[in-house]
C-alpha cells in the first residue's frame, strides 16, 4: 500500500496562505484585474512613488541608519539598489500571480529584513513596524496618485480599495518571519455558564 503523502512540519504552503488571506480580506477576482489594469498608471509614476517611500524613510533616524554609510552620509548605491527592487515589487504586485513564486519572494524579502545578512548583522532586524508603515505610506501614496490621475473617481476610489486589499494580503507574508505562531488544536464548543444557560 503506498504511503501517504504529508507535508513535512515545519513547512508552510505560501501560496495556499496567500489565497486564503485575499479571501479573509474579501479580494475579488475582479479586484485583482482592477488592479492590474491600472498598472501602466502606477508604473508610470513608479519613480516618483519609490523616491517618496524612501525620502519618508530617510526623515526617521532609526529607519535612516539602515542606509548610511561608516561615516555617517546616505548610501547612495545602496538606496538606489532599493528602488530598483521596490519597482520590482510594484510590478509584481500589479500582476499578483498567487500561484508562482511571488508569495515565496515576498517571504524571502521579509527573512532578509527580520534576519540581516552577515554584512550588516551589527545593525540588527529592520523593525516590524517599518514594513508596517512603508505599506501604509504606500497606500496612501497610490490612493492619492489613483484619485489625481483617472478621470472616473467611483473608478479611483474602487480601485484604491482593491489595491489596500491586496497590500494588507501581502503585509501578512511580509511580517511572517517576525512572528512566530502557535498553532492550536480545535476546541468543542465551550458549555454555556450557569447564567445563560436556560432555567
């Protein structure tokens, strides 16, 4: 009799989670294509939404150390490296292929930031509440781009809500290396106290 197959403790089907949390948060299909289809818009601004989200960035000193040199100035090389990859996200994010890689990648990116390399270990994990407020300033920026830049504002403020959706999904992946979950075993029902229970 051939053994079942099981998945090995410990490993974590991202794509699964992925799906389930743009249905927790009640991301449509429809959504998702609205999104996508406002992607030209986005990208077309792309360099002026990633130098915003690192400008933001830079104003708090212990966000802005992550970025400085030994003595003391803005990595430049290092700061361009960033947008670089904050565009790949904005187009991976425009596409949001659930299915492939990109629910690993984001993982990945939230290792690298919760578990620094060895290069930069001295300076420790970019706080959680960093990845926390870049995606809310994120929000804010593409709701604000969406409303200035397409011409139907029922279609603006639709496609906000799809892409708030669809970051608050992401969010979830990108804080997992931060938090540590212990699952529990389901429960009976608990019986009702004596109070509410009927005479």
């Amino acid at each position: 009799m051939e053994e079942e197959k099981r998945p090995m403790p410990g490993l974590v089907d991202w794509s699964a989670r992925m799906q389930e949390m743009a249905q927790f948060v009640g991301l449509s299909p429809e959504e998702v294509e609205l999104v996508r289809s406002t992607g030209p818009l986005v990208l077309a601004h792309a360099e002026a939404l990633t130098s915003a989200v690192y400008e933001h960035f830079l104003q708090f000193p212990e966000a802005r150390r992550f970025f400085l040199t030994e003595d003391g100035q803005v990595d430049q090389e290092r700061l361009a490296r960033r947008k670089h990859s904050l565009v790949w996200w904005l187009r991976n994010s425009i596409e949001f292929k659930v299915a492939e890689e990109f629910p690993v990648q984001l993982v990945a990116t939230a290792v690298v930031h919760s578990h620094p390399p060895t290069h930069r270990a001295h300076l420790g994990s970019v706080p959680a509440r960093y990845m926390i407020g870049t995606i809310s300033f994120a929000q804010t920026a593409l709701a604000q781009l969406l409303r200035q830049e397409m011409p139907d504002p029922g279609l603006a403020w639709r496609a906000a809500v799809a892409w708030n959706k669809m970051l608050m999904v992401q969010l979830d992946l990108l804080l997992a290396s931060y938090v540590t979950e212990q699952p529990t075993a389901p429960t009976a029902t608990p019986h009702l106290e004596r109070s509410e229970q009927t005479p």
